[in-house]
C-alpha cells in the first residue's frame, strides 16, 4: 500500500510525536505513522490525504482553506530545492533514513519550513527539532 500525503505533510511527519487537533486525527496519524515507518511508500497528493481524512467531517475543515494549499506549495518547492526532487502531487517518495535524515537536518536547520508559516503547531515541532527529534513516531528506515 501507499500512504497519501500532500506537501506539507511531508514536514509535518518529521516531528510528529502523537499529538495533534482531536483524538480521532491523533490515533489516525499515530497508525500512518506506523505505516511510514515499516517502509510504505508516499503518494503526494493534492488536497486532503490520508491525515486529514478525520478532520472532512468536523465543522472547521481547515484541510480545505486557501492557506493549507499555500503551506503545500511552500513545502514542496522546499523540499524539491533541498533533494533535487520532485515534492508535489503525483511524486512518489521512499521515505527511507536517507530522506528522513536529509529532510530533518534541513528541518531542524530551518531550511525547509517555509510551509510552516502560521501554523499553530510551529512552536511544538521547533522543540521536537531541537530535542534531536526525541518521540518522533516517524523513524528511519534501514533498507
């Protein structure tokens, strides 16, 4: 199987750490997370992907809003400029130790959260970044 991410899902699995907008997102994306980790592949996607998936049914579907579509955007010209790589919808990504290495070096760095801007969940990944990325659910993989 593949796992569907849109761009700036891309960053945001970097620090995932098991929290997130209600129980049902966070026990969704902790199972996703799980997916990553043993080795599935990512779809980018645009629009709502499999993270969002809990959050279509609640009332404020901000999943959908014009600045979500600009955090992809951002996003993947980030992570195209730092892997040389295609980052947006219909790329296909192995998200091995290689490119979870690469893109949290860069992530911790700062050189690739332009799609952060604004997010309500900044301050929390900053800190998971300057932790070393302690309790992140997304780990390396050695393939």
């Amino acid at each position: 199987m593949t796992v569907r991410l849109r761009p700036h899902h891309l960053l945001c699995m970097l620090t995932f750490v098991g929290k997130g907008y209600t129980q049902a997102f966070t026990e969704n994306y902790i199972r996703i997370a799980a997916r990553l980790s043993e080795g599935e592949d990512i779809l980018v996607v645009e629009g709502p992907d499999d993270v969002c998936g809990p959050m279509l049914g609640e009332p404020d579907r901000h999943c959908l809003d014009g600045s979500v579509t600009e955090r992809d955007l951002k996003a993947s010209q980030a992570v195209e400029a730092l892997l040389g790589m295609s980052a947006g919808p219909g790329a296909s990504i192995c998200p091995d130790a290689d490119f979870l290495g690469r893109m949290r070096g860069a992530f911790r760095a700062g050189s690739i959260r332009e799609g952060c801007a604004r997010c309500e969940w900044s301050p929390l990944c900053t800190g998971i970044a300057a932790s070393n990325f302690d309790g992140v659910l997304v780990a390396p993989l050695d393939r």
